[in-house]
C-alpha cells in the first residue's frame, strides 16, 4: 500500500507537535519535510524520529547554526520556500499550516501548489489571503481543510450534508471568555503570566492573549465568514465556557446542530487526516456533569466586539489590518511596552478613526495588493 505523503510548516509549534504524536509509529504515513522558525532544538528532535526528507527554516540565522552544526549529515536543509517547493516533485496529499500569525501566509499561498489537501491552523492566512488564497488554492486543485475546532466542526457538517448548505440560517461560533470571563479585574493590572492562564487548552503565547482579549474569536467569525461565504450578520460569536460546543448551526427550519467534542486538538487534526481514533467514554466526558451554557460576551468586559462587524463589513483590507495591528499589540504587551487593556483601546481607537478608516477601503485584487495592506498596517503609528 502506497503511505499517504505529509507536511507540516510550524512542526515545533503546538498543531505541528500534536499532528507528530498522531502520525508516530503510524506506517501508512511517510513525513516529507518537517519546518519550524527557529526551534531547531525541538525540530531537530522530531528529525530523529520522523527521518523527514527534507527541512525548512524561516529564520536565518538559526537556518545557518543548524546547517553549520548538521553539514556531515544527509539532510536537505532549506531557508527558501521555493527552493524547497522546486524539490518536491510529487503532491503532497496532506500539509498542515501550523506557523503562528501573519507569517504563515506566504507559506501557506505557496506551498498549495504542490499539495492535495491543505489543512490550515493558521486562522491569519486565511484572512490576508481571503479570496485570492481560494482561487490560488482552486487553481491548484488543492482542498481547503480548516483545523480550528470551530471551522472544522461546521466544514465536517457541510461536508457531509451537502443539501445543509443552502439551508443554513445562522452559525453560532463559541469562545471560552478566556481567563478572566466573570472575574472582576482591572484590565490595566493584568500580568502577562494571568493574561497566558488559558482554562481550557493548552495553547501558544499568541493565540493565548488573543483568546484573552476574545480577539481570537473575532478573527475565528473573520475566517468563517471567509470560508463559508456568509454575511457578518449570519454569524455570530457566543461564549461557551466549557469549550465542549464548538459550534452552532440553525437552519431555516429552525432546527440546531450543536457540534461537540472534548477539548482536544487531536480531534479535528485526526479526522482531516482520516486517523482512526478511540476515544472511550466520550459521551460522559463531554456531557456529564458539564453546564453547557451560552452567553453573549459582555462588551464591557469584550469591547472588541463592538467594531467585529464594522471590520468585517469594511471587507478584506480591514480585516488585514485589525489582524496585523492586533498582532503587533499582543507582542508589545508580551514585551511589556503596553499594559494589557491597551490591545483592545488602541484598536477601538483606530477603527473609529475616519483617516485611518480610508485605508481599510482599499481593494484588494492580488497578492501584491495584500502585502501593500500588510506593509501600511505594520508601519502605522500606534498610539
């Protein structure tokens, strides 16, 4: 039997360890490269184990260590992202997007020209990418596969009830409310050891503040309205605090699908690789002695919420720039050059601001046009 062929951009990170642990002493997989920014440490620990035939490093000057330190050995080392694609000769059936941030756009748009299946983590690429990452993706006969729990939940749904589609009349997306949903705190005070304190999954640092700030769920209702093709008022973003309802369809006939499963990354990660799973006694760990309350967020406490729908209406170039600047935030405040409460002031500010309003009218109709909406979010001044 011929092995299913898989890469992963980000390997080191949580999706690319968790997708690993998965595909380990599995021998009707074969790992064809592995990449990582600059964790060679980790990386060079699943090398050993995985035997992938080639590796690519983003960062430079870890790219020129590991080649240094690794020059007896037979490895295929790469910095360069085409360099690695002009390699490949054969599709890759599965590659996971797993690169943090707005980083991982540029991998992601390039490296679906030599995959079948692209099972995309990296919520950011999907919005930079918007529609020119689909037709980039359509032209190259390559299938779209969101991983985030939530999208993966509605995307299995459609997929598998097709007729669902047109029928659909709301999706509901849930958010935890992050580590301090219901606590009286003053948001200036919060430390970034508190702001990481995730309740429920075990996550990066960035996507950790975003989930704080509930700016992870705001990008999440930007990607669905992005891969789903549906109106920002046909979705709609709920706090779920056990984090075991992933997602909410109504239909029009006023029927729900409640999408559940356990807190478990390995679950969606499985299935779009078509891993067969055994997960014993899910049923009582989902459901018993669980509260499965719905709220909507309190803007008091989210006041993202409030420009959600502005951002998304203001359409592609927006959503690029509140997912840039949003970025640039959340690594200011891990530096410690803002207080927490800034991330979510500072672009409330902005979005209120009738000049900087102008530039999220751009249109976007090509890859180069994105990376001028990229370049102009990542040098405005932030006050």
């Amino acid at each position: 039997m011929k092995k299913k062929t898989v890469g992963i951009l980000g390997s080191t990170g949580s999706i690319g360890c968790q997708t690993l642990s998965l595909l380990k002493n599995n021998k009707k997989y074969q790992i064809v490269f592995l990449s990582c920014n600059q964790n060679t440490k980790k990386l060079s620990a699943q090398i050993k184990i995985f035997k992938p035939k080639y590796i690519y490093i983003i960062n430079k000057k870890s790219f020129n260590k590991f080649k240094a330190a690794n020059k007896f050995r037979n490895l295929k080392i790469y910095n360069n992202l085409y360099k690695l694609k002009s390699v490949i000769k054969n599709k890759i059936d599965y590659t996971v997007s797993a690169f943090s941030g707005n980083q991982g756009f540029e991998s992601t748009f390039e490296i679906s020209e030599i995959s079948r299946n692209l099972l995309i983590a990296n919520k950011e690429a999907i919005i930079l990418g918007n529609k020119i990452l689909k037709k980039k993706l359509k032209k190259n006969k390559c299938n779209l596969i969101p991983i985030d729990s939530e999208h993966y939940s509605i995307f299995k749904l459609i997929e598998d009830n097709k007729i669902i589609t047109k029928n659909i009349h709301k999706i509901f997306i849930t958010a935890s409310g992050g580590p301090f949903y219901n606590k009286k705190i003053n948001l200036k005070n919060i430390t970034i050891k508190n702001a990481l304190r995730h309740p429920n999954w075990k996550m990066g640092k960035k996507i950790s503040i975003d989930s704080a700030t509930l700016a992870n769920k705001i990008l999440e209702y930007f990607e669905a309205i992005i891969l789903f093709s549906f109106k920002p008022d046909n979705i709609v973003i709920r706090l779920q605090p056990s984090s075991k309802i992933h997602s909410i369809v109504l239909m029009k006939s006023g029927f729900y699908y409640l999408i559940a499963h356990n807190n478990d990354m390995k679950i969606p990660i499985s299935s779009a690789l078509n891993l067969k799973l055994n997960f014993k006694n899910s049923d009582k760990i989902i459901f018993e002695k669980q509260k499965l309350s719905f709220h909507k967020p309190s803007i008091k406490q989210f006041k993202l919420i409030k420009i959600a729908k502005k951002v998304a209406n203001l359409g592609h170039s927006a959503m690029i720039m509140f997912s840039v600047i949003n970025e640039r935030l959340v690594y200011k405040f891990l530096q410690k050059e803002i207080t927490f409460d800034k991330i979510s002031s500072i672009l409330l500010h902005l979005f209120n601001n009738k000049k900087f309003i102008s530039l999220c009218k751009t249109y976007i109709k090509s890859k180069k046009d994105i990376y001028k909406i990229v370049k102009i979010a990542e040098q405005y001044k932030l006050d």
